[in-house]
C-alpha cells in the first residue's frame, strides 16, 4: 500500500517515475495526484463495430475491431537516409471507412496484419467521407499468430496493470469520460492516466487535512473521495464535487503558507525605530515645497507606528502613477535612519535606481550632505551603486555601505552581492515589487545584523486587484494611495486607427511640434528595439515598428527640425545616461524609445506621449507609461496609435485605457483580458506553479472565505500537520514564484 508522501519511483517503476520527474517535477503520490486532468474527453467509450460514426475533427476515439486491410507503402526517399515504410490499416467494414496510419512502421507492421483483433485510440481526421486515424496509440487484443500483448507503451501499461489485478479486462478502456492530463511529447496523456490508475490502485485512504467542521459547514466531498473522483469517475457530478473540494483545497492551502511566512516574520525581533522630533524626517518635512495629501499623512501615520514597534514591518504600499509613494518611503526610511540604522532600496532598473538617487538628493539638500561643506548636522548620505559603475565607483559606494556613512542606500541587483556589507540594516524597500521575487528581498534583508529583520516596505504602481492582493501578496499588509498631489493635470487619453484615420495620425505629430513650440517636450514609445529584438513579433510574422526605425523615419520626416532623442535598453549605460540627462535639461525635445521608460522616469516638462503600435502593450502596461506624463503644472496628452482595425478585440483594450485614468480598473480588466495564468506565470521550463484549479477572477468568494477560515484557525492551531500539507504546495519554489510573476 501507499501514501501521499511516498515516492513514485517504488511505485511505478523507475523510467516512469523519471519521466514525470523530468517532465513536470512530479516525484511523490501526492505530486501525482494533484497533477489534475486539465478536461475530459466526452466520446471516448468503445466503439464497436456497427456504431454510428458521427464524429467530429479533433474528438478522440476508440475503436476495438479487426483489421481487414493492410498495406505497408515506402515513405518519401530522404537523401543519404534508409527508406522507411508507412503502415496504412484498415477497421473492420465500417461505413464510412475507418483506417489508422502508422509512420516509420517497419517493427509494427508484423503487429497489425489482417485478422489481428486491435484496440486504436486517437484523434478524428476525416479525408473524402474516411475517418483516418494518425498514428493512433494501439492495443493488439488478440493476434492469428498469438503473439501476446503488444501496442503502444500507454494502453500497455494500463493493459498489463488490469491484467495484474486478474486477467485483461477490456471494461478498462469502456468509458464515458477519460480524464486529459497536462502532457508533452515525452510524456502523453495516456502515460499519465496509466501512473494514476497504477498509484490509486494501491493508495491507502488519505486522510482529511481539513477540520471535519468545514467539511461539513461547506457540504464538501472527502479528500480520499475527490482525490479518486477527479481521475477515474464517470459520473459528471461527482467530478464537479471533486474539483469543488480541491479547489477549496487550494485556497486554503495557499492562505496557510501565507499565514505561516506572516507569523513566522512576526515572531522575529525588528529593529525599534520610535520617531523623533529633531531629526531627518522634522528637516525634510520643513523642506517640502508641497503639502502631504490627506491619503500620505494618514499611510505614514500607520508606517511610523509599525517602525516603532518590536516586530517587523511587512507592508505593500500601492498608489497610482504620481501619488507620491516615493516622498512617502523617503520619509519612512528617515525616521529608521534617525533611529541609527541603514535603509536599502532595491529598484529593478537602472534607470530607476538613478532617477531615485538623484530626486532623494535633491529633496534632501543639505540633509544629504554628512560630511560635505554646507551639510546639516543631522545630515546622512545617499550612496548608489549599480551594475554598471567602474570598479573604483563601486569600490567607493561599498566603503560608504559598509562604514555605515551612507544612511540610505540605493541600487539595483547589485546590492545583492555577497561583497556589499552593511553595518547596521533596518529597513528594505523594494520598488515596483513584481520584478522581484520574496528570495530576492529576504536575500537582502539577511543582510542585517545577525537577531534581527529588517523591516519590509514594497512599492508598486501597478494596482493589485483585490484576489491578487489576498493570494499573491497575501503575507503583507496592504496600504493604498488613490489621491493625486495637489496641482498634477489630468491626462487626456485618445486612440488613433492610423490605417482608418491617417489624418488623426497626421495631426498627433503636428501636436508635438505645438507643444514643443510652446517649451513643452514629449515622448514616442513603441515596443521594439530593432530586427533582432524577439519583443514586438508574433508567431504569425506580424512586427511591431522597431525604435531604430521609427527614429530615422521621424527624425528625417513628420518631426524634421526637432531635437530628437534615442533610448533604449540596449544603448551603454554612458550614453542612456547622457540622452536622459539632456531630455531632463531640455536638450531633447522628443525621446524616442522603448518602454525603459516605463517606470523611474521624472520630467515633468514633457505633456505627451504618442505610444505606437499600442495593441502590443497590456492594459497596465499601458497605464504605466501614461504614467510618465502628467506630472507637471500643464495638461498633458497621451495616443495610443494602432494599425488594427476599431472594430479588432486590441481596439477594446486600448478603448478601455482610453476611457478612465483609475488604475485599479484597469488592474481588474487586465486581469480578465490575461487570465491569472499570466498573472502568476509560468517558468522556463513549462511547468505551471501555484493555481491549478483555483480561479482569480471566478472565485474570489472561495479565497476571501478560505482565508478567514485560516486567519481564525491558524491562532487557534497553528502547527495542525492537515493544513500544513496542503500548505506545502505553496511553500518553497512555488510561492517565491508566484510572487515573482
């Protein structure tokens, strides 16, 4: 007998157990398990002979009957390679015909003679009133020369365990419903189906990891009962019953770790940073040449209280583009600062990181200048460090790092190196959190002194949608800016059909000469860099236009006369900084560029933004760059420039940007447009991490329940094994990659 936590390979034999290994990091029963069928296919019972064959292309079927025709033919001739034959099968004398093809059929062709009585499963072709059968998975049942059990090794394997259990039963494979497995080319679905039936023949009972009250609060099928339904039952029903109880399975699996990795950052000691009255955070205050906004003052009241306490603090502060999230991590990392310790901000760009360092500096003045003539007493330093730096630069900012001279520090991955110390770390902030993993933040904040963890602001301008909020970022307390800073101009968004309007296109450029005429400056976006830039293309062929052309074809007609600049990813570090300085100083009056702009970005002279091929953007994306406008004194304009047509489905999403500038709307219509697979992503390998039956957006009433069952039950037992078993999907590489997507 077997349980869940026991491996595959004693099970079902070591080459399997390594094919699933390697295929989707299946290892245990459990993983098995709960590699759930991803459909069912309907009309897959045995068709005898005589049935109807009212089939449509791309249904699966299975024949049993006997051959009755059987030609062997040689394939196409390949230059320098052995001919090889192909198989062509006759079934039975249906009408319409039913024939199979077999490629490379030498070694099968002895298998499948006339009067071989043969099982064949697959997919429905149909090719002049025949149903044709391409390389179908078969299972010869009885053979004139008695040749025993042949066939392909999936319907084999399933054959040979019913034959295990008492001789071969064909009722096997007499099925309403077979269930269809997540697959690949090494691994097909028939292989998996034979893995399951094999481990559910020998599985002892599986416990109930959740409490019997909420099984029977919620009328909720067994786990032992649902783990066998979702595989093997027949009946519609119960496979809806299995797949509800599972999928609470998953909510409440996921809340668990949550709460788990909540209560273990709480249990541990943070560094007490009480405010004072005298320090940096009075001087900035004083300094401010703008008034904090009601949303501000009431967010920092709430971080001040938490940096004060004995406990880390775990927050996500979110606020749309130009809310001032960045004035009010400043001010939070002062207060920890004056409190004697070191702040670090990791921004996922170097772009950002040096648009942060400089703004801070600025605002900062003399606060910003410990050790400078004409710096505060209080003052402490802003250090940057970066990839790209010379060596002696780096050098330097590591000796500010490790002294403790620089307060605040701020930079890209490269803070992450095991050569940069700090001397006393008690707070991280991690900007637009979703280019990071939790690895990535803990591997910085294990930089702290040895007892201590440092506190957790993460930042994002990308609205969370509530279900995200609650699963995703599930661990972190949630604040929220929604209002503007007083004076910011609202963004006036259009959408130009530039093959059905050329003149709208037209007027957009001569839009750009008006404001630059006027000393205002302006941004052209578009999705790809150049010919070799895999970004901006389809599989169909279809390119978005490359910056390096749109530049030239600008620069030489519809913007001639205007200072242009070029920025993209792919430009040295020196001369991104050199086009964004210029830009900055006025010296550019259109940036022509690639989304490296999207985040970090702060001119607030430049009032539009022509986004071309815009239907290669996503709905935040888009609301993104808008972003990167409006953040001066004059209104401000953003065309979002397609060459679909207005009635296309990427014509409503652009629309839809177009029509609100509310980012948590947004936030929730990307999350139906991308579906949450894309939301919590996919590794490099194919294998899906996180949900599997759980929807985001279907079944937020399942999550915010299965949370308030964990929340209420974790106080009460918060080692209890059953839950921690669901929790363990969710722990470990799973989790940190969910909140990496």
């Amino acid at each position: 007998m077997a349980t869940l936590g026991d491996r595959l390979d004693f099970i079902v034999g070591k080459k399997a157990a390594k094919a699933l290994d390697e295929t989707f990091g299946i290892l245990t029963v459990d993983d098995l398990l709960r590699h759930y069928p991803r459909k069912y296919s309907e009309g897959m019972s045995v068709r005898d002979e005589g049935e109807a064959l009212d089939l449509e292309e791309g249904e699966h079927v299975t024949f049993v009957d006997t051959i009755t025709k059987h030609v062997l033919r040689d394939m196409k001739p390949q230059p320098g390679k052995r001919q090889r034959k192909y198989l062509v099968v006759t079934l039975g004398k249906r009408r319409p015909e039913v024939t199979a093809t077999f490629f490379n059929a030498e070694w099968i062709a002895p298998n499948l003679i006339v009067g071989t009585k043969v099982m064949l499963s697959g997919e429905v072709k149909w090719f002049r009133q025949t149903m044709q059968l391409s390389h179908p998975a078969y299972l010869v049942l009885d053979h004139p020369e008695g040749l025993g059990l042949k066939g392909s090794k999936e319907l084999r394997s399933i054959a040979e365990a019913a034959e295990a259990d008492g001789g071969f039963d064909i009722s096997v494979f007499e099925r309403d419903f077979f269930p269809i497995y997540p697959a690949s080319s090494k691994l097909q679905s028939w292989d998996i189906y034979a893995c399951v039936r094999q481990v559910l023949a020998v599985l002892d009972p599986v416990p109930d990891p959740l409490p019997e009250s909420i099984v029977r609060q919620r009328g909720l099928m067994s786990e032992d009962a649902a783990l066998r339904a979702v595989h093997l039952a027949e009946n519609a029903q119960e496979r809806d019953r299995a797949i509800e109880r599972l999928r609470y399975d998953e909510a409440a699996g996921l809340q668990w770790a949550l709460m788990q990795r909540r209560h273990s950052e709480l249990a541990e000691a943070g560094p007490s940073a009480p405010l004072g009255h005298d320090g940096l955070v009075t001087g900035l205050r004083h300094r401010l040449p703008f008034e904090l906004t009601g949303g501000q003052r009431e967010v920092l009241d709430v971080i001040s209280d938490e940096l004060a306490g004995p406990r880390p603090m775990n927050r996500m502060l979110q606020g749309e583009v130009g809310s001032g999230k960045t004035v009010v991590a400043l001010l939070a990392m002062l207060q920890v600062v004056d409190a004697g310790h070191q702040c670090a901000l990791l921004a996922p760009t170097e772009v950002l990181a040096e648009q942060h360092a400089r703004s801070m500096r600025e605002v900062l003045g003399p606060l910003a200048m410990a050790g400078e003539i004409g710096g505060a007493d209080e003052a402490t330093r802003v250090a940057l460090l970066t990839g790209s730096m010379t060596a002696a630069q780096k050098r330097a900012a590591r000796d500010e790092i490790a002294s403790g001279a620089a307060g605040i520090v701020i930079g890209t991955h490269a803070l992450l190196q095991d050569v940069v110390e700090f001397r006393r770390l008690g707070m991280v902030v991690v900007d637009e959190q979703h280019r990071f993993g939790v690895e990535q933040r803990d591997q910085l904040r294990a930089k702290a002194p040895e007892g201590t963890t440092p506190h957790l602001l993460v930042m994002t301008a990308t609205p969370i949608p509530r279900t995200v909020a609650l699963t995703v970022y599930g661990d972190l307390e949630t604040s929220t800016l929604r209002e503007l800073p007083r004076g910011r101009q609202p963004i006036t968004t259009n959408v130009i059909f530039a093959n059905e309007k050329p003149k709208w296109l037209d007027r957009a450029w001569a839009r750009i000469h008006e404001e630059v005429a006027s000393g205002r400056q302006a941004y052209v976006v578009t999705a790809r860099i150049d010919e070799d830039d895999k970004a901006g293309q389809d599989q169909s062929g279809r390119k978005a236009t490359s910056v390096v052309e749109l530049f030239g074809r600008l620069k030489a007609g519809q913007l001639a006369g205007l200072r242009l600049g070029l920025m993209h990813g792919r430009l040295p570090s020196d001369e991104k900084d050199a086009v964004m300085a210029a830009f900055r100083a006025g010296e550019i009056d259109v940036l022509v560029c690639t989304t490296v702009i999207e985040v970090g970005v702060d001119v607030p002279n430049a009032t539009v933004m022509v986004v071309y091929d815009a239907d290669w953007f996503g709905i935040s994306q888009l609301h993104q760059l808008r972003g990167r406008i409006g953040r001066g004194q004059h209104p401000s304009l953003c065309l979002l420039v397609t060459s679909l047509s207005e009635g296309s489905k990427a014509a409503t999403r652009l629309k839809a940007v177009a029509s609100t500038l509310d980012g948590f709307e947004l936030a929730d219509l990307d999350l139906l447009e991308r579906r949450e697979g894309d939301v919590l992503g996919r590794n490099q390998s194919g294998r899906a991490f996180g949900l599997r039956l759980l929807s985001l957006i279907e079944h937020r009433d399942i999550i915010e329940e299965a949370r308030a069952f964990c929340m209420n039950a974790y106080e009460m037992i918060p080692d209890d094994p059953g839950m921690a078993q669901l929790a363990a999907w969710f722990t470990g590489e799973r989790i940190v990659y969910m909140e990496k997507s």
